[in-house]
C-alpha cells in the first residue's frame, strides 16, 4: 500500500467510526421531533411530496447517465481522487453561487433552490462515480449513488442502518428490487427534508438568506463529497483486500 493509500485507510476508518456512532441525546430529541412534526401533516402531503421528490431525482438518475463521462479505468487511487476532490470544488463552487443568487432573490427564488441543489448534489454523484471507476448505466450503480445521499443527509438512526447496506454492498446488492419505484422513497424524502429543513428555511430570510444560502450549500455539497469519497474507498479496499486472497 503506498503512502497516499495508507492515508487514504486512515481517514476512512476514522470517518467509518463517526458513521457507526450509535445516536446521541440530541440525535434521539431531534428525531423524535420530527416525527411528531411529520406526523401533523396530512397523508396527502406526505404523497405529495414523496412523489414530487421522487420523481425530480429519478429524472436527475436517468437522465444524467447519458451524459456523464464515461469511467476511469486502470488509474491509481491517488489520481482518482485528485480528479474526485478538483470536481468537488467545482461543484461547490456552483452551489454556493447558486445559493446566494437563490437567497438574495426572495421567498419565490428561494424555493428554487431546492431542486437546483438536488440537481448539482446528484450529477456531482455521478461524476464521483465515474472518476473511480464504476459504470452508472448499471441500474445497481444508481441505487448505490441513492444510498450515498441518504447516507449523508440523514438522522444518525437511518445513518447507521444505510451505512451497514453500503459497508457490505456487494451482498446487498443482490437483495435490491429490480424497480426503482421499490426504493423507500418516503424515508428518502423525510430524512432529506428534515435533515437540510433549518438552513434552507433560515435562507428564505430577507437580507440574509443569500449569505445562509451560500454557506449551507458549500456545506451540504462538502458533506456529500466527504461521503461519496469514503464509500468509494470502502470498495477500493474491499476490492483489495479479495485480490490479495489466496486462490
């Protein structure tokens, strides 16, 4: 293992033990809140948003497989991730751009936001996925990118179950439903929405939602590089560690 790759399993062990926390007093009083919260609100909102959420990502999943680059094979993993970390900081750099353009513009820009973030936060997934080498044309490829976002925008209760699927994916895979409608959407958007709901209400401020825009989407597409880049690395090592059997 060369150096960078030694440091590359250091920082991936240390971020596989903040995912393995079991939740803390604040995580438990925060979720509980919010199920109440949801629960106030109306079957039919639920449905409403479920369905409105799940069908802007399926259109970012199949539609962005058609124009993403196509994977990087037989390239090191401390190029990959050079190439991984430079996409990150053009990614974020348009998000951030984009919310303070969104959060200076009102209560009507801002609710635009969402699906343009959404948007940027997905297609950086896929360009992620491609830099290390993985196909996103594969139906299994897109459900993983799924879980990488559920693994970063969620409570850490859903966290520790979603990082338990992805810590042992190439078992998991073959359990996943072979339509997508399948997918727990509803879980999806819950723990999405509740998870960024503080900052991006806080961003529909007059005079300072286009600062809170702009410092919470630098955040969230950080968040979700950080993620990506340590499950990326869970299979290269994972990959590995099987070459290395014995035949």
């Amino acid at each position: 293992m060369s150096s960078a790759e030694q440091q590359a399993h250091t920082e991936m062990q240390a971020w596989q033990q903040q995912m393995q926390r079991p939740p803390s007093f604040m995580n438990r009083f925060t979720r509980r809140v919010q199920v109440r919260l949801n629960a106030l609100l109306p079957e039919r909102v639920h449905v409403a948003i479920t369905a409105a959420i799940k069908q802007m990502v399926r259109g970012v999943l199949f539609g962005s497989q058609h124009t993403t680059r196509q994977p990087v094979l037989a390239s090191p993993l401390a190029a990959r991730e050079f190439a991984v970390r430079s996409a990150v900081r053009n990614y974020r750099t348009m998000a951030t751009t984009e919310g303070a353009i969104t959060g200076a513009g009102g209560f009507l820009l801002g609710l635009a936001d969402f699906p343009l973030l959404l948007s940027l936060k997905l297609k950086l997934l896929f360009d992620v996925a491609a830099l290390y080498g993985y196909d996103v044309k594969d139906y299994t490829e897109r459900l993983y990118l799924l879980h990488i976002f559920q693994l970063a925008f969620s409570s850490q209760h859903t966290r520790n179950d979603t990082y338990r699927r992805l810590a042992t994916w190439d078992t998991y895979r073959h359990t996943l439903p072979t339509d997508v409608h399948e997918f727990d959407w509803r879980t999806f958007q819950q723990e999405y929405r509740d998870y960024i709901d503080l900052a991006k209400m806080a961003q529909l401020v007059p005079v300072i939602g286009a600062a809170v825009g702009a410092v919470a989407n630098y955040r969230l597409i950080d968040q979700l590089g950080t993620t990506a880049i340590n499950c990326y690395r869970m299979r290269h090592f994972a990959a590995e560690e099987t070459r290395q059997l014995p035949t």
